[in-house]
C-alpha cells in the first residue's frame, strides 16, 4: 500500500511538472504559487521520509521553474516577489547538492529544517509580507554563484577538448565506391615548405573542391594536424578522397588547399596560405604547388604569391579507374 502511494504520488508530480501546468497564465498567479507550495511540500516530505533520489529530482524541478520566473523581465512578479523566489530556489539548489554530496552532514548548505522555514514564505510570496527573509542565504548564494562559474568552466573545458580532438584527428573521408567510366581522385598531402614551420600550433589543412564562382561541390575534409615539423616545412602524408568523380564535376573546377593553425591567444583557427589544383594539373604523380596569399580567393580573380622563394605544396596524386 505505501508503495503504490508512492507511484500514485510520484505520478501527480509528473502532472503538475506539465508544460501547460508549470507555464501558467500571468492572471493565475496565485493558482501557480498555490502550485509551487505543494510540490515544496511533497519534497521535503520525500526528504524527511528518506527518498533522497525522489526528493532531488523535485528540488531541481521546481528551483528550475523559480529560477526562471526570477530571472523573466515580463514576469508579473514584483521585483521584491522575484528576489524573494530567487532566494527559494537558491536554497532548493543548496539542499539537492546536500543530499547528492555523500558527506552530506559535512555540507555547509541548507538543511531540511531550514528549507521547513521557507514553506509559508513560498505560500504567501504575493502577500506583500514585508518582513525579512527567514533564512541567511548568503553563503547559500556564494555556493550557487561558484557552481555556475564551475559549471560554466567545464563545458568551455569539453569545448576546448573536443575542438582539440577534432583538430588532432581531422575530419577525412574514405573513398568513394568506384563507378564505371568515372575516374576517382586521391591527393596524398605530403608536405608544405614554409620557413617558419616550427612555429604554427597544431597546423592541418582543409581542402575543399570549388566551382568557378567559388561554390562548394563536395564536403570539406580537414587533414589531422602534421606529424612532423621541420625546420623550413610541416609533413602531412595525409590521404585525402575527393568525393566525387572528376567527371561529374563542372569545367573550371579546382581542388583547394589552405593551411591552418590555432592561435592561442585569439582562441580562434588562423588560415596562413593557400594553394589550388586545376583540372589540368590532375595527373597521375607528384606535383608542386604555388602558396598563394590570405585571404583564399576561391574565384582565381586576384592572386598573390606568398614568397618569391621555392616555396611549394607538395603532393602526389592518385587516379582510381
């Protein structure tokens, strides 16, 4: 029997969390707080009971919904109403981190007899009561703040991993499944004559297949960063497939290479030259390119050698029949 109180009463919490419920109409205001007020109770009811589990999903749920209409300049809410429910849902934050924290009695936040006090402020928060608030929740705050910091660190942390990763292992595709009569190409990326290639940070290049009025005609591939840095060139030997037959592809069409590295102070992905292949230089082999410039000028209108020096993009091609 008391199980399936439990279901029945973790059933009616689901209901009251609808969309349509949670978001009410601003002339229902007191039918929204008469809400609130009795999920906080059913919360610190699964919290006294020793539901912790039960307890935390609807602390965070409803601290989500506080937070959100504290923070809603639209809100109907008066400006002391919305600090007053900022302050709740600050102190339901610090007493869900209490009951994941498995040294909880060590915690410093808020604990189940404090949030007890909050239940009629919660109640009465459109009554105009002008008295302080019942609890201290500087420290609560503080904690809130430090969490929000940290958690904002993290995903800019997993951004910055993942973005490295990406630029490590870079972005190449398999080649293409053969097609009668069409001729596929493979470009091995060998190496790139630079005088100042020791200094680029993780350096790869993007090539990319373009029409005459610069349109891309398949996807971008990014070789992985190079495997080596030698004094005067960066070595690739990267295999990359161009995605389609060269064929199928319109006349005036060039395969482009462009040479990029990251810059840690500017946190940003620098191109530093560029090179192209024409249709006419596709033959079986190696050959040597020509650096070009920034910024890449897709059209072939006007191009600038980077160097007068021997300088090249070195690449060997490979035709699939």
């Amino acid at each position: 029997m008391y199980l399936r109180a439990i279901n029945v009463s973790c059933t009616w919490m689901k209901f009251c969390f609808r969309q349509r419920d949670i978001m009410a109409e601003e002339d229902d205001l007191p039918v929204l707080v008469n809400r609130w007020h009795a999920v906080f109770k059913r919360a610190t009811d699964f919290d006294m009971w020793g539901q912790p589990v039960e307890a935390i999903d609807v602390y965070q749920r409803l601290a989500k919904q506080l937070h959100h209409y504290s923070n809603t300049q639209d809100s109907a809410f008066s400006d002391s109403q919305k600090k007053t429910l900022e302050k709740v849902a600050v102190c339901l934050d610090s007493r869900e981190r209490s009951l994941q924290s498995q040294k909880a009695v060590q915690c410093t936040g808020i604990s189940l007899n404090d949030l007890k006090c909050l239940e009629s402020t919660l109640q009465n928060v459109l009554g105009g009561n002008k008295n302080d608030f019942p609890l201290d929740v500087s420290m609560a705050q503080v904690q809130y703040q430090q969490l929000i910091n940290q958690q904002v660190a993290i995903k800019k942390t997993n951004e910055d991993k993942d973005k490295h990763e990406y630029r490590g292992r870079g972005s190449l595709l398999p080649r293409p499944l053969p097609v009668k009569s069409m001729t596929l190409l493979t470009v091995r990326v060998e190496q790139i004559g630079l005088k100042d290639a020791p200094q680029f940070i993780e350096p790869f290049i993007t090539v990319s297949v373009k029409d005459g009025s610069g349109q891309d005609m398949t996807v971008t591939q990014d070789t992985p960063r190079a495997l080596e840095k030698q004094d005067s060139c960066l070595v690739f030997n990267s295999d990359v497939h161009i995605q389609k037959a060269i064929e199928s592809l319109p006349p005036g069409f060039a395969v482009f290479f462009e040479l990029k590295h990251f810059k840690p102070k500017k946190q940003m992905i620098s191109t530093r030259c560029w090179s192209c292949l024409e249709k006419d230089e596709i033959k079986e082999g190696t050959v040597a390119l020509e650096l070009y410039k920034k910024p890449t000028d897709y059209r072939r209108k006007n191009i600038s050698l980077l160097t007068v020096k021997p300088m090249y993009l070195h690449l060997r091609l490979q035709l699939h029949r």
